[in-house]
C-alpha cells in the first residue's frame, strides 16, 4: 500500500548555517492517526513547512500518497491540507470568504465551493459566524477557522501544527471528537502538539524528533509497554497510618487520604490492594501521578544522541 | 490543476482583489476623484487659463489625458503593492502558496486586480474631467492599448516591491520617491517641446514619457515621442516585469525559507 506520507534522508540548513534537520526518515501510513512530538526548535515545523512547499529542502525526498515532492509537487498538494500553528489568513475577510476562497485555490467551482463551505461552517460550529470578519473570532474558533480551511479540498492528509495550542478544554474536547470522525472516515491525520495527554489521546503511532533527527518512530502502546516504572495515586477511605508500608513496593503516603505507589515492571498493582484490603484500607479511586507519555518522552530526549 | 481549475483559481484571486478595493473605496477610489477634480480646477480652470494653448489644444484638453494617466499609474500600483504586501505580512500568501496553483496564474490573478482598480479609477477620473472640458478621442484602440498596458506594467512593478519589502515604509518609499518624480516629469503638465535640448533628451529616458506621450496621442493626436517606438517600449518594459515576476514567484524568494 501506498504511504500516506514518506520522507527519507530529508534535511535541511539555513541559510545562516543552522541544521534544523539532519537526515529524517518516517513513514505514516494511510488512514494512521500520527503525533509529531518533540521539544521546541526540534525541527517539526520544518519538516511540515518543506512537506507544504513554505521552506526548501537541503536533501532527501518526500512523497505524499506515492506522488513525490521534485516531480509533481502540485499533485501531491491536492492530497494535503495543512493546520499552521500560527494564523495565517487575512484577518479582514469573512469567516465565509476564507473558505470560498481557499476551495477557489484549489479549482474548486464557486457553486461546489459554497456547498463545501455551508458543510464545514455547521461541522465546526462557525455558521453563525460565518459573515464575521476573522479577526472577530477567539482563539478557538480561529483554529476551527483553520481546521475547516484545510478540509475545504478534502485532503486525503491532514497535518495539524499545534492546533489546540491555546484552547479551552470544552472545545479542545469537541476539536479532539471532529478529529477522530474525520480519521475514521479515512482522512490520515498527521498531529504535532505539546500536549502529550492528546498524543496519546488520539494517535496510534507516534515519532519523537530532536535535534533535528528521529529519536524513536512506533506505535504509542509499544512505547508505552517500555515503561519501567509508573506512579499512581490512590485515594483511600478512612485515615492513612504514615508509617504504611507494603513489602517490595515503594509507599509513599501524601496525606491523611492518599498514598502514592511505584509500580516497577513486572510488578502487580493487585498485591498493593490485598495489602492495603488486609490493613481494613479500602481504595476509593486511582489516577496517574503524571502522564506516562511525557515521562517516556522526557527519557527518550535525555537519552545521548 | 487543468485549464478549468487554473481559470477557477484565476477568478477567486481577481474576485478577491476587486472585493477588498470596492470594500475600502474610501481609501482606493475617492482619493483620485477628490486629487484629479482638485487638479482639474487648479491647473486647469484657474492657472490654465493663463496659459494658453499647447500642442494646438487648451491647457485643460491638455492636461486631462496625463491626469488620467497619472491616476492609473498610481491606482494599479498601490493595489498590487498594498495587497501582496499585505499578505506577506499576515502570513495569508501561505493560503496560495500551499495549493496547488502555477505561478503564472497568482501573478495573473493580482496583475488584473491591479488593472480592473486602473480601470475602474480612470473611468472615474474622466468622467469627472468631463465636468471641466470636452474630452476628444483620436484613436479608441490606441486608448484602450495604452490604458491596458500601462495598468498591466505598474501592477507587475507593484508585486515586484510587494515582495521585497519588508516594512509597510517600503512600499510607500519607490511611490514616493520613485514614481511621483518620474509621473510629474513624464509630461503630465508639460510639453516636452518647452523643455531645453539636454532636459528634453534626458526624459526620453523616463518610461512615463512614452507612457504619458502614447496615451495622449491616443485622445489628442499630438505626441511629444514616436509613437510605435513608446509602444514597443511599454510592451518590452511589460515583459520584462512579467519574467522577474514569475521568476520571482517560482523561485519563492522573500516568500519561502
């Protein structure tokens, strides 16, 4: 099967001499739910611009859905659509006339064009803003904004920069069901975020750039699997004694109500409860201590290059 | 993209540009009415009429054509510049450069905004001058031709300084400093005939001459310059435009990393 997206041996060097990118290679299948993660200056938005034709590669190639970059690059335009991090359209115009204009950009008949943008207004909840002048809009549906403007050739690739960066819970939410519907319906979605709760959220196979290379390039819960240790918290009923302990684990009580737990691989969270079950404890609810996903993404950085 | 699609993509940029101008008329149509009916009274009715006649015609017959002239210089290059530049500066040129559209078509699609606001302001500036004198017409085609290419050449020169400026005082600097110089000593208000010798062959350098010269034939019939040869000069300075153009489109420079 064709690869959604593939890039090898890409690179690319400023023209001040900075190497942002030093030889990636990834392959994201179709249909695939990708995170792009990595820490500020990594290189994703590099790699996104040079794959949407806004910065030029030193090196290596990129295909988009088998069409490559050097040969055709406005075919394999048509199969993206691309979500900025920052806005990007003329704040002047009409929330109705971004979309018109855009799917205009793209050879899109006006008549078919209008009907596409009544579709994506009501999907994203902008059609009562739609005679609206962008820079009218919050942030939220700003990004909405953007997200429909990508769609509006419907693009069999989707690549989001950071789209919830700056957004509310309740319409990050919202943004995260759109997402997913739009992904079973087919679309592959290629997302770069710092929200590593939302990677894992929403993606299936994730890589971790840094310093301009691929640190590491599988799916979420292979990467997850490699976890060493995790910490939990646990919500007890009834006082905790300080002096708590559980032979071969490391306990650790908070306050008169919570205890944290290390659970080292290998090692079984149910001997924790019979323990605290003998001890007339009763565990009222549990939750991660951090999220598993920025503790492996912190270990994965700190490994040496 | 097929020839359907590019011609698709062709007429949302043109739309575009005509709905941002018609939206700002305040600041894209009147300034010309007010500026040239300005003109019309005090060159022409008042100072004018002191002045007699030149090429065989009253000062305002005279004037009017390279008013008109003036007026869409300025109009289809302040459209281009401040549109281009515009979008630069807010990132929105992205939305054309990630689609699929060829070069040529996006310098098409912001070459004939530049022109229909040439068009449209010369319409307008003539329609007022109508108000001050009769307004002859000697060669519609030539007119017409003129009038075209003229718009056509100060829209490329436009996006030729959209796109190496940086701040929005570049693209005030080349209309300021550039081309009100060369419009004001391009004949406008003047023959060419009163200027000595040396001033006289020195304007024969300064494209606005033919420009000016060419369109005045056109309305009036008397020219200061050959008139095949001012032609063949907007048409090569035309070309050129449109090649550095595209090249610099193609190339992406100042518009990609």
């Amino acid at each position: 099967m064709t690869a959604a997206l593939k890039i090898e041996g890409l690179e690319k060097t400023y023209d001040n001499g900075f190497v942002a990118l030093k030889g990636i290679d990834l392959t994201v299948e179709p249909g695939d739910f990708f995170a792009l993660l990595g820490p500020n200056g990594a290189g994703k938005s590099t790699t996104i611009g040079i794959i949407s034709s806004l910065v030029a590669k030193s090196a290596g190639k990129v295909s988009v859905h088998g069409v490559d970059i050097d040969q055709n690059f406005p075919l394999a335009k048509t199969h993206l659509g691309i979500v900025p991090q920052e806005f990007n359209f003329n704040v002047f115009e009409k929330v109705e006339d971004i979309l018109t204009n855009q799917a205009g950009y793209y050879g899109i008949p006006r008549i078919d064009a209008l009907r596409r943008t009544e579709h994506f207004l009501d999907r994203l909840g902008l059609t009562e803003k739609r005679d609206t002048r962008a820079r009218m809009l919050s942030g939220g549906m700003k990004r909405r904004l953007m997200i429909a403007r990508a769609l509006i050739h419907s693009p069999k690739l989707l690549i989001l920069d950071e789209p919830t960066a700056g957004v509310d819970i309740e319409m990050r939410r919202s943004m995260y069901d759109f997402l997913r519907e739009i992904n079973a319906a087919g679309t592959t979605i290629i997302l770069t975020t710092h929200y590593l709760e939302e990677a894992e959220a929403l993606c299936r196979n994730m890589a971790i750039i840094n310093n301009g290379k691929i640190v590491t390039n599988r799916s979420i819960k292979d990467l997850l699997r490699d976890l060493h240790k995790e910490v939990f918290l646990l919500d007890c009923a009834g006082s905790l004694d300080l002096g708590l302990e559980v032979p071969g684990f490391e306990l650790e009580v908070l306050d008169d109500h919570t205890v944290q737990v290390a659970i080292e691989k290998g090692q079984d969270l149910a001997e924790v409860f019979a323990a605290l079950h003998a001890k007339q404890i009763s565990v009222v609810s549990m939750r991660n201590e951090a999220n598993r996903l920025e503790q492996m993404f912190v270990n994965l950085l700190e490994q040496p290059a | 993209m097929n020839h359907y699609e590019q011609y698709v993509a062709f007429m949302t940029i043109v739309r575009k540009e005509i709905r941002r101008y018609l939206r700002i008329w305040s600041q894209t149509l009147l300034p010309s009415a007010i500026t040239m009916s300005l003109y019309y009274v005090i060159f022409g009715n008042l100072i004018g009429s002191r002045i007699g006649t030149m090429g065989g015609f009253s000062y305002m017959e005279f004037v009017v054509p390279g008013l008109i002239m003036m007026a869409i210089v300025t109009n289809s290059y302040a459209n281009v510049v401040a549109s281009f530049f515009g979008a630069k500066f807010n990132n929105s040129v992205e939305e054309l450069l990630v689609s699929p559209i060829p070069p040529y078509v996006i310098l098409c699609g912001y070459v004939a905004g530049g022109v229909s606001r040439g068009l449209l302001v010369a319409i307008i500036v003539t329609a007022v001058s109508l108000f001050f004198t009769r307004l002859p017409i000697y060669s519609p085609l030539l007119v017409i031709l003129v009038v075209t290419l003229t718009a056509i050449l100060f829209s490329l020169l436009g996006f030729i300084n959209a796109v190496f400026a940086n701040t929005f005082d570049d693209i005030s600097i080349v209309p300021t400093f550039v081309l009100t110089p060369l419009t004001y000593l391009g004949g406008v208000f003047y023959s060419l005939d009163l200027l000595p010798d040396f001033w006289a062959t020195v304007s024969q350098a300064n494209p606005l001459v033919y420009v000016v010269s060419a369109f005045r034939f056109g309305m009036l019939g008397v020219t200061d310059v050959n008139i095949s040869f001012a032609i063949g000069m907007i048409l090569l300075c035309v070309i050129a435009a449109f090649s550095y153009s595209l090249h610099l489109l193609r190339t992406g420079k100042r518009l990609r990393t």
